[in-house]
C-alpha cells in the first residue's frame, strides 16, 4: 500500500487533488484509516492516477475522468473533449472577429443633426419576432413585409410617397414596426390584423446617418452603430426623451452606396 505523499510522488498528482478526488468520488484511495483519516492508494491505482493526471492536464471535465477511472475509456475521452476544445475554440474566434467587425463599425464617424420635419401620415405592419432572431428578420421577413405592403399601398392608390422605415418602440421587445408614408391619411376602415395607420406630426428629429467604411460591413447585431452615436449624442446634449420611438431608414440602392439613417423625435410642434 502506498501513503497520500508516495501516491503523490508516483503519479504526479498532488496531495490536494487527491483528496479533492476523494471528497468527488473519481480516485477513491483503498483504503482510509479510520482514526488518523490517512489515506491509502494501492500499487494497481498508479494507473489510474497518473490517466487521471494526464486527462485533468489537458482540461478533460472531472466527471469525464471519474468515468474512465471507473470504466476506461481513456481515449475515447480524450478525443471526445479534443472535439469540444476545437469547437469551442472556433466559436470563440467567430466571437473575436464579430468583435472586431463591431468595434470597427462603432469608430466609423456619424453625422448626427437636428431637421426640421413636416407632418408624415403613415401605415405600417407588426412584425412579431424573439430577439434571438432579429438577423433571419432583417434578411428575410421584413423584405417580405416591404413588398407586401408596398404593392396593397399602390392597388389602394395610397402611394407610398417616400423612403419606408422601420420602428422601434421602447419596452416593446419582441415586435418590429414596418412602416411606409403616404401622402394622405388612411382609415382605420383599410387596416387589417397586423396593419396600422397613424401620423407622425410636424417635429424636430435628431438624426444620425451612419455610413460604413470603404470595403468595410456592417457585422450582424441587434444594435446598430447608428443607434449608438444618436444615444451618444441625446446624453451630449441632455436631451430626456418620453415616448421614444427610433426610427431605422436604409438609404441607397446598393450594397456598395448605401447608409442607415436613424433618428429620434426631440420636438413635437
């Protein structure tokens, strides 16, 4: 039989993690003193501990190697966190590399002015989505939403008469508004489930237009940079907003000429 410390010696393992190994049932000593507590390892446990050592080194979850100790199994163990290691290792650099892409698009300068606006009659359409998909939203549905509500406007004869806009409410998570002006006010009478219509009055906008580098994109993400120099900009002027609606406007017809305008109501006249 070996001591704690001869066991230690041999396997590599410390007398702490022994003991840590012994309190979580993975390398159980033969046997215990039941007076002094002194732990004892037997000569066919070295195996077991310097596997143990050997998988704990290379980051293998305890757990895994309690199951190996019990079991064997060493190398499917290993091969199997390998696979996680580079896993996680991918999914971190993903993380890295979207994180550069947003640092590089919050640097990118962003015109932020105030403009007179006149009174804008609008209609919009709900679109209901989690955040966590807000990307396949953008990319997919709210195009969809666009064309849609576009051509019931022209076969109405209601316009649109300008650039649509998408909103977003305060304390309205989960719903995204898609709204084009019209050149006349609608009735109710027209809307339907998921429709609205209203008006926006004659106002003073802040406005921040964000435009990306050249051979720069925009990275994937629920807040927009554009969002971030106009909030930059109504806590540089001390502005306090109350019933906050952003509104998002995408102009430009191409990949390659485009910007994103977002602005905020600072002033109803």
């Amino acid at each position: 039989m070996l001591g704690i410390g001869e066991f230690a010696g041999l396997t590599g393992l410390s007398v702490k993690a022994l003991r840590h190994y012994d309190e979580k049932v993975v390398l159980v000593p033969a046997e215990v003193d039941a007076l002094s507590g002194y732990r004892r390892y037997g000569e066919g446990q070295v195996r077991a501990g310097v596997v143990a050592r050997a998988l704990r080194d290379a980051g293998v979850p305890l757990p895994a190697v309690a199951a190996v100790v019990a079991a064997g199994g060493a190398s499917d163990a290993l091969t199997e966190h390998r696979r996680r290691v580079l896993e996680d290792r991918a999914s971190e650099d993903r993380a890295l590399a979207a994180a550069e892409e947003a640092l590089r698009a919050l640097a990118v300068p962003v015109a932020v002015d105030e403009r007179e606006m006149a009174r804008q009659p609008f209609v919009g359409q709900v679109i209901s989505v989690s955040v966590d998909d807000a990307e396949s939203l953008s990319d997919v549905d709210a195009n969809a939403v666009f064309g849609g509500l576009f051509e019931q406007l022209q076969a109405s004869g209601l316009g649109p008469s300008g650039q649509f806009w998408t909103t977003l409410r305060a304390g309205e998570r989960g719903t995204v508004e898609v709204v084009w002006p019209t050149p006349t006010e609608v009735d109710d009478e027209w809307c339907g489930p998921q429709t609205f219509a209203g008006v926006l009055p004659a106002r003073t906008e802040l406005v921040a237009t964000w435009r990306p580098a050249e051979g720069e994109t925009l990275p994937d993400g629920p807040t927009h940079p554009a969002v971030v120099a106009l909030f930059d900009a109504i806590a540089g002027r001390q502005i306090e907003l109350r019933g906050m609606e952003v509104r998002q406007t995408v102009l430009g017809q191409s990949e390659e000429d485009y910007a994103v305008e977002v602005s905020v109501s600072v002033e109803t006249r």
